[in-house]
C-alpha cells in the first residue's frame, strides 16, 4: 500500500520501523497495535507479497509510513538506506525476549507443526544460536548498542510497561496503545520448569550474543522508564483498561481489525459490545 497523501492526516502520521523477531510477542504489538493503528487514520504499510519478511524485491510500492515484520537483512548495509528511502525519517523499535524463553517458544511452535521433533533434533536442525543478535546486527562489541541504534527496545517480559514505552516514543494516545493479545494454540511440550540448570547454563552459552544484548536492553528500558513521568500511575489505569473492555479508553475505539494486512485479518474487536470476534470461525 502506498502512501495517498489525501487520505493522511497529519496529527496521526507516523513513521515507524519495527524490526519483529520470532517468539518475543511482536504479532500482539504488529497486529493489534501498528496495524489497526494505520487502519484507523489511513496511513500505509509495507506489505510483502507472498513470504514472511520484507525485502525490496518483495514489497510493492515506493512510499510507506510503517514497516512491522520480520526483516532478517536489517544488519545488511543497503537495507538501512532502502528503509530511509521508502519510509524517510523513521523511528526504529524491536522486542526482545529472554533468550531461554523465546528458544522454547519456538520450539514449542515448531514442534506443534512436527509433533515428532525432539528438542534434540530442533537444537541440531532448526535454531539459530542468537537469533535476536543476528537480526539487529549485533556483535556483542559495543556497551552501547540499543541507545545508539534505537528510538526504544522493549521487553517481552515487562510487555505492559513496553507498550507505555513505545506510546511515550511514537507519541500515541493510550487508547492507541490497548491491545488485544493474540491467542495461542500451541501446546507448550517443554518448559523453563523441565531444564535443569546444567541445561539452561549450556543453552546461555549458545545464545551468549543474546543474553548479553537482552541484559542490555533491560539496563537500558529502566533507564527510559525513569525518564517517563508517573509511570506507575499510567500502567496502573493502563492494566485497567486492558482488564476492562467497558472502560471508557475502549468505547471511543469503535471496530478495527485484527492483523497484518488487509489480506490477513483474523479477528475483529467490536467495542460496543466488548468482545473480540474472531474471523477464523466464520464459514469460508
């Protein structure tokens, strides 16, 4: 979707990048934040045809207002111009999870898909030792890599307190920021609770990138936290809301989409009636 300059408001317009990794909660925040966020005031978005991450040879269009998929080429040193080119002055976002979690995360997603893989055979086969390092282009050399690189990072583990983050940074209203988290269906076959230490210590050790940049993002999000005033207060009516689909915050949202694109809409949250309406029950 390219950029109509008639349909754009200027008081809503954005420009934002969200590099979205595997398993840190980024469809929540791409799907029930960014997307209904450019639904609702006309912005466009990069929608890439037919795969799962953006590339310029898969994004039709020349002109966009946000990006929110996976984009693995990131660390590449053409794709930072390309985006600057396509998107111009952007502010740039990720999650970040810790590194043990989000590895049984994906393991737990792809094992739902090959019921027969063992996690042997994912560790051997299918994961990317610091995975999150890898996409964001870091080597671990630079103490302050996030603030440098960074409008904001959040933590999937603090994922509240991340969207207030992300509000403060892209100047969103806290309704813009209420989110619908997206359901799971996969059953989770292992948890942190069946390693043992031993275990846990030796997969660190694989994702030794990872854990080093997730101690850093985590320095770095209480030191932007510090910075927001009454905090505190603001998560607390927040987390209201969230629990509450009748507060006030949501009846001004009316209905929006659930999401990627407009080609992949699987729910649908209707404030009226406080309930979420889920698109991928209804007959074809």
């Amino acid at each position: 979707m390219s950029i109509d300059a008639k349909q754009t408001s200027k008081s809503h317009e954005r420009h934002v990048v969200y590099l979205k990794l595997r398993k840190t909660g980024g469809t929540t925040l791409a799907s029930s934040i960014l997307f209904p966020y450019c639904v609702k005031h006309g912005l466009s978005y990069m929608d890439p045809v037919d795969w799962w991450a953006v590339h310029p040879r898969l994004v039709a269009g020349e002109q966009f207002h946000m990006m929110f998929r996976h984009f693995p080429d990131f660390p590449q040193p053409w794709a930072k111009t390309w985006l600057r080119d396509v998107i111009g002055k952007y502010r740039l976002i990720t999650l970040l999870r810790e590194p043990v979690s989000r590895l049984l995360s994906d393991f737990n997603h792809l094992s739902h898909y090959h019921r027969t893989m063992t996690f042997s055979q994912y560790l051997e086969s299918h994961h990317e030792p610091n995975h999150q390092s890898r996409w964001l282009g870091f080597d671990g050399r630079d103490p302050d890599f996030i603030r440098k690189r960074f409008s904001a990072v959040g933590i999937t583990e603090r994922f509240d307190e991340s969207m207030l983050l992300f509000r403060h940074c892209l100047g969103l209203s806290l309704e813009d920021v209420l989110y619908v988290r997206q359901r799971s269906d996969v059953d989770k076959r292992l948890r942190l609770s069946d390693l043992g230490q031993e275990a846990i210590d030796e997969l660190k050790d694989i994702n030794w990138l990872d854990v080093k940049l997730y101690e850093q993002a985590n320095a770095t999000f209480d030191r932007y936290l510090d910075d927001v005033p009454e905090m505190s207060k603001e998560l607390e009516v927040y987390r209201s809301a969230l629990n509450d689909f009748r507060h006030p915050l949501w009846s001004r949202r009316g209905t929006f989409p659930i999401g990627y694109t407009a080609r992949y809409v699987w729910s649908e949250f209707d404030s009226e009636h406080a309930r979420v309406r889920d698109l991928r029950e209804l007959p074809s």
